[in-house]
C-alpha cells in the first residue's frame, strides 16, 4: 500500500550513485519513479511525494506559487557536496546540511521525512474532513432555520425534501407523512392502528415525472412502512439485491414505468418532540456529484455515479428529520390556528349579519372586492401606485379587515340597525290607529248629524239636507286620506322635498276633536321623525350608526394580532372617511387615510349599492352603481386612480361570477 501511496522522483544524475546503492532497501517501501522530464513548472505535488534534483531544476522550483500549500519535499544535491533545503518546517534537516551525503544518511532522511508526509497527509485530510463537518453542520443550521420560518406545508416540504437530497448527495426522494383515517377507532395497543401514510411530496434530478399523492397502510410489506413501525432506519446498498431476511421487497413499478434506476436508498423516521412518527423520508440514488443528473441509460456510468449512502448520510439526515418534523408540527400547529381564527372571524361576521339579515354576505363580498383590487394595484406600473405592493400576509391582512370592517355593528342598537324608514313600525301604528280612530270619528259625526236632521226637522227637509252633508264628510274623509297616504309616502327612506316638508307641517297643524278630546294628525315628535331629509336616520340614529366604526375599532385592538396583521384595526378604521375629510368618524385627510381602506370604501359602497333589494332600496345595476362611484370620485370623495383600476380591471365581476 505504502509502494503505491508515496512515490520518490529523482531527475539529476547526481543522484545515480547514491539511489543505486539503496534503491533495493527503497523499493520495499517506497514507489521510486526516474522522472525524465525537465518541465518541472508543470509537475503536480499536490501529493505527498518527495523531489530529489540538482541546483538547476531547484532554482526553477523556487520560482513555483504553489509549492507553499504543496504536499511535497524537495532536497537538492550537487556532486559530492552535502545538500541543501530553503524550507523552513524541515529544521531538523539543519543538522545535515553540512556533512556529505551517504547512503545510509539518505536513507534515514527518507524514511524520516516519509513519515512526516504521512502524518501531514493525514493531518490535512482530517482537517478537510473537519471543515467538510463544518460546513455540513453549518448547512444543517441554516436549513434548520429556514425550516422554522416557512408556514406553508406544501412550501415547506419541498424545502425539507430539496434540503435532503442536497445534504445527502441524493438524486431522488420522497416524503410520506401519516394521516389518521376517519371512521376507525383508535387503539392503545398500536398507535398506527387508525393510521395510514400518505405519498405527500417527490423530487428527481435526473427524471421529470409528475408525482401524485396516494394513501397507503402502514405494515412491513412496504419499506417506508417498515421504517414507521421499526421507528429505525433503513440504510440499503442496493434495493434489486435486499436481504432475504427482510418482511418487505423493493417495489419496482416505479422503475418499470418511468426508465428510472434505483439503487441506493436511505429510509429516515421523522420523530417529532414527543417520539411520535409523524413522516418517513427516504432518499435513492447517492451521487458521486451531487449536481450532474444520472445517465439513466449508461448502465456504466450508473455504477460508476451511484454510489452507498454512509453512516455519516444518515446521521445528518436523521438529524435533519428531526428538524423537518418540528417543522412541520409547527407549520400544522400554525394551519389549525389560522383556521382557528378564521373560522372565530367567518362565525363573528355571520353573528353580525344574523342581526340584521338583508345585509347577509355583505363582508365576504367587500372583502373578495378588496383582495381582488389590491392584486390588481399589485401589478400596476404606472400612475401614483406604481410602487405599492402587497405581500401575502398583507393581503392577509386586508381580507381579515374587510371581513371585519362591520363588527361594531354589534354595538348598535337592532332597530337602529335595521331601520328600514323614517318611523318605527310601532310608531307608524300609533299614527294608523289614530287615523282609524279619526275616521271612525269622522263616520259618527256623519251619522248624528243626520240623525239630528231627522229630529230637529220634517223629513222633507232633512232629505234635502242630506247630499250635502254626505258630500262635505266624503271631502273630508277624501282630505284624511291623502293626507295619510302622503305620511305613508314620506316614510320611505327618500330624499324629501321641501313641497312636501311645508305639506308635513300643515298636517301637523290640524286637530281633531274625539270624545272632546283633541287629537292632532300628527306629532311634532311624528313631524321630525317624517321630517329627515335624507334616508331613514334621524341625527342621534345617524351618529349611532356611525359610531359602529369606532366601535369596530376598539374591538379589532383587543385582539392580539401579530406583527404581519397589526394593521387590521386600522385599516377598518378607516373604511368610511373620505378624501375631502368629511367621512366619519374622525374626519381624515386624504393623506392619512391607507390605501388599504381607500379601496375597501370603494368596494364597500359598491356592494351596497348593488346587492339585492332590501326594504329601504332597490339593487342597482352594474352602469348605475359605477356612475355613483364615478360622482363621488368628482366631488373628492373617492380616490380617482383606484376607482379607476377597479372599473377597468372589472375588479366588480369578482362577486358577479355566478350571475
């Protein structure tokens, strides 16, 4: 081994005499080359050997760059003289320097520095196998950060799988993850009794193939079963060659069906922190170079690249699935709090809406609009926003705040909320009861007045009375009519016009005379109930309605949101102020309103105009409710770029879809 391992070159006949006389004792130990050729500048001494040459060739050696990091010794000699080295790591040489040399001190110099090139040659050899170790171990560290900060599972296993094969040299792996299968009960017995392992995630260098998820039991018929149950891994050298003690067989069709060649394989459990099996990976194929793909139809070239995973694979790849595990509880555990919460934001929306149901789907249908304008501003180029763009949390985060942006509505009072005109229903019945009353009233001073004629006078005469007596109650009952059917009219949440305010304040003035009792048309309560300009509010309603804002507020800022979703509160904050600052409830300028919430207004005021008929309105059409919003961006109350995205994006068809 040592003959094969550490040759000497000598190339200057100086040395003839004093290599021929122990070159026998030499070549039991060393390999001993005469090296012919003068091109010493391209002579390679990255291995240990040693150079004997005369003063010609050491000077041009000298001149070499890369002799300070070569495993190399090299000892010049002239004719009978004692010979000479310049390197400073041989000072025991010093000594030798100066005496003549002989046979026997030649060969004690070799031997000695043969041994010194061993240790040298092992002592850099451990050393690149420590800055290898390094290096994997500070691989091992970054992968095991990136693993923790990745929530998406999908993402997450393909960086897991890649991380892999990457730190394994492997050309092929797969990732199974157990699933508990519904319907079966569990059993403390067998943990894996109500268990089956799902094929979740491939990747393959060498062979492009599509990979479809599959579900199978978990026994010792498969290998990857195995390695779950055992809770151990499988370091196999070749699966066509398994062991016949083995309970499971290599499964071949993947091979068959795909041209594919698998060799080596690697089978790791992934334990989680409590030792539980949560997934098995398990890598195929070790490549002598990582990076090239496989010969797949070079059946030398395979036995030359594909190589046995070593103890020290899978030592890091358990390392590593253990990390992979945590990671992926995380990410789980991170999937079932995200689902969590928003199923606690679907329940909170659907509490709102079960409060006054005409307005049911109205937050999921803003929040679709608002998600859906925000991607679009995300691609824009040009204009004031060309620079503004959403990361998936921040979108995230507008969708939670457009679903939210209506729960202080909880904080209104329900018939405040769900007022649909201008007086309550019990207050609308009070007015049509009295007028009952006064139509009754009207109908028996009809009648004693006709009676009285027939006491008071002839027949004859009273009978001539009659018709205009019966004309001046039709009058009045006609008089009572209108005037109930104009309060029935007025009651509608439109905009009233100041024709019929004088009208309303002419009704209030008349009073009727029931049971000696004085009872007016209308109240000056009933008045200014019927008197609101616009809509169904009155000013304390209004202000009660729009303090749902604030209320939505400081509701959204007890929840402890994290640092991706802290603008929640304030983004709905924000949904009904205006550029022109008279939006409410805080009457903010167009600068200190987000951008957030200059979209989810428009989104808002669109579904309101256009969502199915409610009491109070009838559900605008498409050109109608974009011609609204085309007048408020006029009057400054909308933002014209964003307006402008969304009609040309036809962001609107979002919630159209199905129509």
């Amino acid at each position: 081994m040592a003959a094969e391992f550490f040759p000497i070159y000598y190339i200057s006949p100086v040395f003839d005499t004093l290599i021929s006389q122990i070159k026998p004792v030499l070549q039991e130990r060393f390999a001993f080359h005469a090296l012919h050729t003068p091109d010493l500048e391209k002579a390679d001494f990255s291995t240990p050997q040693i150079l004997l040459c005369g003063q010609p060739e050491f000077e041009v050696l000298q001149r070499r760059t890369d002799l300070s990091s070569a495993l190399a010794t090299i000892l010049s000699l002239e004719a009978d003289q004692p010979f000479q080295t310049e390197w400073s790591d041989l000072p025991w040489l010093a000594e030798y320097s100066q005496e003549k040399m002989t046979p026997e001190r030649l060969t004690f110099i070799l031997n000695r520095l043969y041994s010194i090139s061993l240790t040298q040659q092992e002592m850099v050899r451990l050393a690149a196998q420590i800055d290898k170790q390094h290096h994997r171990l500070q691989d091992l560290n970054e992968i095991g950060l990136a693993l923790s900060t990745e929530r998406n599972l999908d993402t997450l296993m393909d960086k897991i799988l890649k991380s892999s094969m990457e730190i394994t040299a492997s050309d092929s792996g797969s990732l199974y993850l157990v699933e508990t299968r519904p319907g079966i009960e569990e059993d403390a017995q067998n943990p894996f009794a109500n268990k089956g392992l799902r094929f979740k995630w491939a990747r393959n260098m060498s062979l492009k193939v599509d990979f479809s998820e599959f579900s199978m039991d978990i026994n010792e018929k498969s290998i990857a079963g195995y390695v779950a149950l055992s809770g151990k891994s499988l370091n196999i050298p070749n699966v066509y060659t398994l062991d016949e003690n083995y309970p499971f067989n290599f499964n071949q069709s993947y091979d068959k069906n795909t041209g594919y060649h698998s060799q080596s394989m690697l089978t790791v459990p992934m334990h989680n922190p409590k030792g539980e099996i949560i997934g098995i990976l398990q890598m195929i194929n070790k490549k002598q170079h990582w990076q090239n793909a496989l010969e797949l139809k070079d059946k030398d070239s395979l036995h030359r690249e594909i190589q046995t995973f070593a103890s020290e694979d899978e030592s890091l790849l358990s390392s590593l699935a253990s990390q992979a595990a945590v990671a992926i509880e995380n990410a789980r555990l991170y999937e079932a709090i995200q689902s969590l919460f928003e199923g606690f934001i679907r329940a909170s929306v659907q509490a709102i809406e079960s409060r006054d149901p005409t307005t049911s789907g109205h937050s999921e249908r803003v929040a679709v609009l608002t998600v859906g304008l925000a991607e679009k501003l995300d691609k824009v180029t040009e204009g004031p926003y060309q620079r503004v763009r959403f990361s998936r949390q921040e979108l995230k985060e507008i969708q939670y705040a457009s679903l939210l942006h209506d729960f202080g509505k909880i904080g209104v009072r329900e018939n405040v909320l769900v007022k649909a005109e201008k007086l309550y229903p019990d207050e609308l019945e009070t007015i049509k009861h009295r007028f009952d009353m006064i139509r009754k009233g009207l109908e028996n001073e009809y009648n004693l007045r006709k009676l009285q004629y027939l006491l008071e006078l002839d027949k004859a005469k009273a009978l001539q009375l009659f018709p205009s007596l019966e004309a001046e109650f039709y009058q009045r009952y006609a008089d009572l009519e209108a005037d109930f059917q104009l309060i029935l009219q007025t009651n509608r949440p439109t905009v009233l016009a100041q024709e019929t305010s004088q009208k309303l304040q002419e009704i209030q003035q008349r009073i009727f005379t029931f049971n000696e009792k004085e009872l007016p048309l209308l109240t000056p309560f009933e008045l200014s109930r019927l008197s609101i300009v616009k809509g169904s509010l009155d000013q304390e309603e209004r202000l009660e309605i729009e303090s749902h804002v604030t209320h939505t507020f400081e509701f959204l800022s007890q929840i402890p949101w994290t640092s991706e979703l802290k603008n929640v509160p304030q983004i709905a904050y924000a949904h009904h102020e205006k550029l022109n600052s008279r939006g409410y409830p805080r009457g903010l300028s167009a600068e200190e309103i987000p951008v957030q919430s200059k979209m989810m207004t428009i989104s808002d005021i669109y579904d309101a105009l256009t969502a199915s008929d409610r009491p109070y309105k009838k559900a605008l059409p498409i050109s109608k409710a974009l011609d609204i919003l085309g007048f408020e961006v006029k009057d400054g109350m909308l933002d014209a770029e964003l307006y402008k995205i969304f009609v040309e994006s036809k962001v609107y068809e979002l919630i159209h879809k199905e129509g």
